[in-house]
C-alpha cells in the first residue's frame, strides 16, 4: 500500500497564483508520493527562505569547502564525495527536469541564476526551487498556445531539449569546475559529465515505470537532450543501458 506523506515543506507553500509550474510539480510528486520532494521544484515566491540558498553560492562562498570537507570526515574517502557531490548537482540540475520534459514535453529554467536548494539539518541538498517559474513548452501545449500566463512555446522539441541542455551546462560546468577543484582533483570533470548522462538515462528510464507514460517517447527527449550535451562537446555518452526491450544510450 502506498504511504502518502504530508511534506511540511509543500504543505506550507503559499500560492497566490496557481500556475502551470504549480500543476506540473504537483502531477510529478504523485507519481512517487511516498518520497514527494523528489520530483517537482517549488517556487521560490512561495516559501519562507529559511535553509534555502542560490545554487550559485557554491561558486562564491565557501559552502562548497564545508560539504566536500563534512563528507571527508564521514567517509575518509575524497573521491567517493566528490562522486557523490557530482550526482548531486547533476540531480538537482537535470535529474529533476528530464522527468518533466518526458512525461509532459515542458521544463522550467535549469540555468544556475535560477535555480534555488534547500537543505536539511545536517545540510545536505533536499529539494530544488526556481526563481523564474515559467515554463517552456512544445508547440502543441494546450496552455502555451492559448497564452495561458507562465508557459511559452518553444519551435519544436529540438528546440526544448536543447534549451534544457544548454542551459543545465551553463548551471554545472561552473559546479564542476570548482568541485574539482576544492576536491583537489579526486575526480576528473568528464567523469563528472558521465554522471550527467547518467541522471538523464535513469530519470528517461524511471518515469514510464512510475507514470505508466510513453517509453518510446521518453527515451527520444531523454536521448535528445544527451545529444545536445555531445554536441556542445560534453563526455555524457558512456555504455549502453537497457530499459526493458528498448536502449537508451548515456
């Protein structure tokens, strides 16, 4: 049986209007209720602030040191944090979005002037918010076309994971570049970058078994978004992983 969970975080949103980033979160929660924060962000002009932070401070402050340094002291391991730091941000930037633009042909802005985390009581990253909550969608969206407020259309699906590409690359090659560095190197930035694709085949792979959605059309945006990240010459591809009798390549 199903446990659904009433997260205090969500519960004491404040929504002055209901948007279509309102809507898609929702539909994305429910697909894994037990768990709410892991699909969907929030929207920053909702919550109360307190533990969130602008992705961006991982660049200019020493917020970055201070997780890289408690992880160490867990662990004694600098490569298994770094690893685990890289999957993180890769989450918090792409492994949030695919399931979206997979099961609705929509995403919200992953570039990093946008994206906002929240963090628990030990301080590790728990769930994602967006400053600007509009949403870009294909040509077809019943709301984009009717000029519904906080969707716009984009050309066509090559255009949407595009975008979505070119704007997760500007959020995390700065991230990676400096989590290479405070690491003092414990792990490549391409193996980063595989790490990437890696979010992008699990969350192409997970939506259909959690939505009952298209495998095929899952697969296709998912595997789009890998190509645009190949073709601004990122080490996303890797082996091939199987989903069922289809593959997608990472």
């Amino acid at each position: 049986m199903t446990v659904v969970v009433e997260d205090p975080l969500i519960a004491s949103m404040s929504i002055g209007q209901t948007l279509p980033i309102h809507e898609s979160s929702r539909r994305l929660r429910e697909m894994y209720r037990e768990c709410p924060r892991v699909y969907g962000v929030a929207v920053m002009g909702d919550l109360s602030r307190r533990r969130w932070w602008p992705l961006t401070e991982v660049l200019t402050t020493d917020r970055l040191d201070r997780m890289f340094d408690a992880g160490v002291a867990e662990t004694d391991s600098r490569t298994a944090v770094t690893q685990q730091l890289a999957a993180t941000f890769a989450h918090v930037v792409v492994g949030r979005v695919i399931p979206l633009l997979a099961l609705e042909g929509r995403a919200w802005d992953t570039g990093p002037e946008n994206l906002w985390v929240h963090v628990d009581s030990e301080g590790a990253i728990d769930w994602v918010g967006v400053v600007d909550p509009t949403l870009r969608a294909l040509p077809d969206d019943s709301l984009a076309s009717t000029g519904q407020s906080g969707i716009v259309a984009l050309p066509s699906e090559a255009a949407l994971t595009t975008w979505v590409a070119h704007r997760s690359h500007r959020a995390l090659g700065p991230l990676f570049t400096r989590l290479a560095a405070v690491s003092g190197g414990a792990m490549p930035v391409s193996a980063m970058w595989h790490i990437v694709g890696g979010a992008v085949v699990n969350a192409a792979t997970q939506v259909p078994l959690l939505a009952g959605s298209s495998e095929i059309v899952s697969m296709r945006r998912g595997q789009a978004v890998l190509d645009a990240f190949v073709s601004f010459g990122l080490p996303v591809r890797g082996v091939a992983r199987s989903a069922g009798t289809k593959v997608l390549l990472n």
